[in-house]
C-alpha cells in the first residue's frame, strides 16, 4: 500500500524531469494591398505600382483552457517565428530572391546523439585536439537550417480581392503550462508539506481502518460462538505452555479451570507474557483490576484491544521446575500507559515536544496527553500558551513548525507534572533548583527523570551534575539524553543522532522508543555521568571556538581548539565522574566527538561567542539581542568548572576551560586565548 501510494509523486516528478510538451493550432492570416501605378504630374514625380503583404497569425485557445493559463500573458505571434521567408515566382520576378540565413539552427543528428555523453566525443569533430577559438567553426558546421513551413499564397492584385485574407492552419510545439505550474508546485516550501501532511493522514487513515478490521474480526468471532472461540483459545495457550515448560500433561485435564488454580501457572503465564512483550512492559504495578474467581482463564484480557497488557499477580514460585500443588488465587493488573511531562517550552524544548506528542500518539506504552510546562507571556498581546494550545505552535522560540496536537501548555509548573510518570527536564541550569523545590511535593514518587540540560553544578566536594541535583532534589531515577542535536534541525526533521545515559536496563528501552524517529536514532548507553558531562563541557569548548570565528582565525585553528577541548573533557570526566570507569569509547558516541563539532560550528555559544570578539559587548547584552531572552549555556559552565577547578587546585590542568572563564567574566582580552592555545600543556 505505501507503495501504490507514492506512484502518483514518482510519476509527477518524472514528467516533470522529461518536460511536458504539447501541440496547438496556429492559425496564420495572409492579405494583401495593391496600390496601382501613377503617371509623372506636372508637379512632382509619378509612382511605380507596389503591394504590400501582411501576414498576422494567433495562437488557438484551447476550449479547456485553465484559469492560469488565460490569465498568463500571450505570447507575440512572431515568437513563434525567427525569420519569415519569402519566396517569389522566379519566372516573373527573377532569380534575386533567396532564402535568408536563419539564426536558428537544429542540431545535426551525430551532435544531437551526443549531448549528454561525456566519452567518445573527439571523432564527431574528426580531430584528436582542437583550439577553443576553433570549437565555434566546427560547431557551426553541425548546425543546419529547420524544415521551413511553406505555405503556398497568391498575392492578388486585383482591388476587389485586397479585402480578402486568406487562412492556414499548422501544428506547433509549445511547453505545457503545466509544466510551469508543476515547477511551482514542487519548489513551494509550503507544497511540499502539505503532500507530506496528506500522506501521514492517508497512512493514518490505512492504519486505522486496518485496527478496526482487526477489532472487527475479533468482536465477530467471538460474538458467533464465544464457547468456540474460548475453546480454540484454551488450545492455543495450551499449546504455548507446552512449548515454554517441556510438560506433556492431559488435554482434557487442562480445560479445566482447575487446572490453572496452581502454584506453577502463575510464574509460567508471567514468563509468556514477559516474553511476548519484552522488558518495555516490565516494571509497571498500578493495579486496574482484581478478579479472585473460579473459572478465570489466565491471560484471556491479553486478546481484548484496548487492554495493553496482563500479567499475574506477584507471589509467583521461582523455582527451576513447576510445581503443582493447591489452588490459590489470581490477581490480574492491567498496565496503565505511562504519562509524559516536559518542563520547559524554549527551542530545545519545542522541538522535543515535537518528537514526543508523535510517539506519545501512536504508541500505546504512553498516555497520548504530554503536558508541557511553558512560562507564561504576552506575544503580540496573546498569551503564550494560549497560542500553543490553539495554533499548535510556539511562535516565539520554534515559529514555523507545528505541534502536535495533543501537546498541551499548562502555565503552572506544579499543575503540569501532576500524575506524570516520565519527567523531561529541559530548562537552563540556573533554574533547576527552583523548579525542582516547586514540583517536589506534586509528583510520583515512583516517576522517572530525563534531563536534556547541559550544565554543571557546584557541590560541597566540587562537581555536581544536574541530574544528581534534580534527584537528590526530588528521590526520583535520573537518565539523560545528550547528542550533536541543534534544536531547528531537529524540528525540520533532518537525520542526526542521540545518546540516552541510562543505567537502569529496565528503562532505558522505554526511553529510547519515547525519544526514536526515524530521523532522530537514539543509542542507549550505561555511562549517564560522561554522557552528561560531554554535554556540558562542549559548551565551554564551543566557546572558545567562537572566539577563533571573531578573531578571524581559520578552519585550522578551530580544528586545534576541538581536540584540545576534547583532551580536557577526557581528562575532567576521569577526575570527576567516580561512580564508575570512564570508557574512552563513550566519547566517540553523539554526545562527544559529534555534538562537540557540531556546536563549534552551528551552536549558539559559538554565535554570541563571536558576536563577543567582534563587539566587544557584554555576554548579557548579546542575549537579550541575539537568543530572544534565552540563556547561554557556555559562560556560566565555564565559571562553575573554574570554581569548582580552583578548590582541586587543577586549573593549570585545564588552560582552555580557564581562559574561557578569564575572558567571559574577568575582563582578559579575546587574544588572550590563542596564546593559551599556543601554550597549551599538550604542546609543550
């Protein structure tokens, strides 16, 4: 089906490349004047007698014709032509007349074959070499005269037929005007996405429809003969349990209800449906529903739609061999879809809200309502929220790319979190801790967080990364997502990737099939702090490269200033990051190499950075210029490394990070910072 539905674009684009080329009727008019020989007068000289041709012509409109082709101005009947030939009878005129050398040429045959082939060319000019001031000869000579159009006309000289015109009818070639319109229409920004919004609904619609069929067909079976249906599905599982527990028991003995009233059937229906639905599943104990009765049949709601998931209840034996013993009861829990919040609605953040109403909404693991919190303001005498909840679109720090819908903006931070299961935090650092002693009170205590923040903290005993401040802050798991990820590219949906830092297995694939698109990968990693660490320590370094920009150093010179970061983030992330070994592979993943180039070339630090050398203003002035009121994260990293560097007396470890700090906040010259580069420990 995707299939037939791209063939009507394919076969556009197609007569769009071989062009589109049509015949039409161009009618041609031929009269003529006479005016008749006057003898010599007294008083001047007489008149030869003359005639006067005149030919006119006009395109023929088409009876079908489109409201833009008769609104588009006419094209000139001598258009059509470069020269018009006369040829006169030669019995009673002469041999004078002749044809006139047109400048319009048609390609010889050999020189038409070889337009477009680049080999084997030199023998249709019958030379080995040629002078450039010989390629206009030679073309020439392939050149010949178009087929003339002759029209046979008698010029009358009699007076009673000068009114007469005569009419011919030929066929011409002229470009479709739906050529004109199709170029239009596929160099049109706004075209091209509303057939891409048509397609996703069309498969949208496919999709749906295919749900319905198979609910449908489900319903309609069962409603025909629900103790057949029970039957064959007591077979089916029977066979299944088989299959998982290598036990040959009695068919009859397992239709009973019974039968599954055992120690054993619990942990074997858990391990079933453990391995259907994988570990996304696992973890999840909001109890929906409980059921002690005599005739349940384990996992029956697993095949009703609209129930995501069952499993048996816990007390489950965990023994190598079944056992069956005595009848106990069952408990059934439903899994309830997990609920998204994301705090923070600036570029980063609308652009990963982007992502996720659009996984939230096809994907039945999670809650299709993400509440994102926005702080409240006026744009253009709106409210901002109101703006998001109604355009579906943040026009003050995303304009021109739509929302999903089921992205909601709530004004209230502690409004926006309550009964979220996942916590996307995506604010700047600075204001971490008051979001944090806001919400506590009005979360799960069981819910997760992400921090897409890239920043660092102080703490008593020196660094302190922002997801050890939001969960010491809140008691809550803490993952992160670091990579080479620049917001309006992410939001226009070009390829890039990503790195989630999770070290609990059990969420890290929910996180990765929350976050994955087919343009946006993600890669789990376990190594969250030198994830987290890349994501901070890159922005100091973007810093510096941005000075390089501003001072009007090249390529080189940023090439230095990226391996020479990256050496100290190595470096800092051994020294600091001791919750585990610092694998030197994770740098090679999208939070470190990747994202460290990308934000030396296309970051915002880099931006103001520049702007900073160049200007000479102040770090402050240049973000309520350039980041429409958005923070930078550069400066204020550098300050709280170097702080942090001072009390380990490691800052002549790390010149690039101090030099940054030095010129941002204490009022050191931007040349200062080549020499650093130049005299940097790594040269010496």
């Amino acid at each position: 089906m995707p299939e037939r539905l791209l063939w009507p674009r394919k076969g556009l684009l197609v007569a769009h490349r071989k062009g589109l080329i049509q015949k039409r009727k161009l009618r041609i008019f031929i009269s003529n004047t006479f005016n008749p020989a006057k003898p010599d007068a007294e008083d001047g000289e007489g008149t030869v007698a003359s005639w006067e041709l005149r030919v006119e012509g006009r395109l023929l409109e088409d009876t079908a014709v489109s409201k833009y082709e008769a609104t588009k101005q006419k094209r000139k009947f001598s258009s059509f032509f470069k020269s018009l030939v006369i040829e006169l009878d030669k019995d009673l005129y002469g041999p004078d007349n002749h044809l006139v050398e047109p400048p319009q040429f048609k390609l010889d045959p050999r020189l038409a074959r070889m337009l477009g082939i680049h080999t084997q060319t030199r023998p249709i000019f019958e030379t080995q070499r040629m002078k450039f001031s010989e390629i206009p000869q030679r073309l020439h000579a392939l050149l010949m005269p178009p087929e003339p159009i002759i029209i046979n006309h008698v010029i009358s000289v009699d007076p009673n037929d000068q009114k007469k015109t005569a009419c011919y009818d030929i066929d011409v070639e002229v470009d479709d005007t739906l050529k004109t319109q199709m170029n239009s229409f596929l160099l049109s920004t706004a075209s091209q996405q509303e057939i891409a919004g048509l397609d996703n609904k069309i498969h949208e619609t496919i999709e749906t429809i295919n749900q319905l069929k198979t609910q449908r067909e489900f319903m309609l079976s069962f409603a025909r003969d629900p103790q057949g249906f029970i039957n064959d599905w007591l077979q089916s599982q029977c066979r299944d349990l088989k299959t998982m527990t290598d036990v040959v028991a009695n068919p009859e003995e397992e239709r009973r209800a019974e039968f599954y009233f055992q120690p054993w059937a619990q942990e074997a229906v858990c391990r079933y449906f453990y391995s259907k639905k994988g570990p996304l599943r696992a973890g999840l104990t909001r109890t929906a529903l409980t059921n002690n009765y005599e005739g349940a049949r384990p996992g029956l709601l697993a095949h009703v739609p609209g129930i995501n998931t069952v499993c048996l209840g816990s007390g489950a034996s965990r023994t190598k061999h079944f056992r069956r013993s005595s009848r106990r009861r069952v408990a059934l829990y439903i899994m309830a879809p997990k609920k998204v919040c994301i705090i923070g609605s600036g570029n980063w953040g609308s652009a990963i809200a982007k992502i996720v109403g659009a996984n939230t909404g096809k994907l039945d693991v999670f809650d299709t309502t993400v509440n994102m919190w926005v702080f409240e303001e006026t744009v253009n005498g709106r409210k901002l929220t109101e703006i998001i909840n109604t355009d579906h679109e943040n026009v003050k720090y995303l304009p021109g790319h739509k929302l999903p819908p089921n992205i909601v903006a709530v004004p209230e931070v502690k409004d926006a979190v309550k009964g979220a299961d996942i916590l996307i935090f995506v604010i700047p650092h600075q204001f971490i801790n008051r979001i944090c002693d806001t919400i506590r009170e009005h979360i799960k205590k069981d819910a997760v967080g992400m921090s897409l923040i890239k920043g660092v903290d102080e703490g008593p005993e020196g660094l302190k990364l922002i997801s050890d401040v939001i969960r010491e802050k809140l008691g809550i798991t803490m993952t992160v997502l670091m990579g080479a990820n620049i917001a309006n590219e992410v939001a226009e949906e070009k390829f890039c990737e990503t790195t989630i830092g999770c070290k609990n297995k059990e969420w890290g694939p929910i996180l990765k099939q929350l976050m994955q698109t087919v343009n946006f990968r993600v890669t789990v990693v376990e190594e969250a702090d030198v994830v987290e660490i890349c994501g901070a320590l890159k922005n100091i370094v973007a810093v510096g490269a941005g000075f390089c920009d501003g001072l009007g150093f090249g390529d080189n010179t940023k090439a230095a200033v990226i391996r020479l970061g990256l050496m100290e983030m190595i470096a800092f992330a051994r020294i600091f990051c001791t919750a585990g070994p610092v694998s030197p592979v994770t740098f090679l993943e999208s939070c470190g190499v990747a994202d460290l180039i990308t934000t030396c070339y296309g970051g915002r630090n880099r931006k103001i950075a520049e702007a900073f050398a160049k200007t000479g203003k102040t770090i402050e002035e240049l973000e309520k210029e350039m980041l429409n009121g958005q923070k930078l994260q550069g400066p204020a990293t550098a300050a709280e490394v170097n702080h942090i560097l001072k009390k380990k007396g490691l800052v002549d470890k790390f010149p690039l990070f101090n030099a940054v700090n030095q010129i941002c906040f204490h009022g050191h010259p931007v040349k200062e910072f080549i020499s650093c580069l130049q005299n940097h420990p790594e040269h010496m």
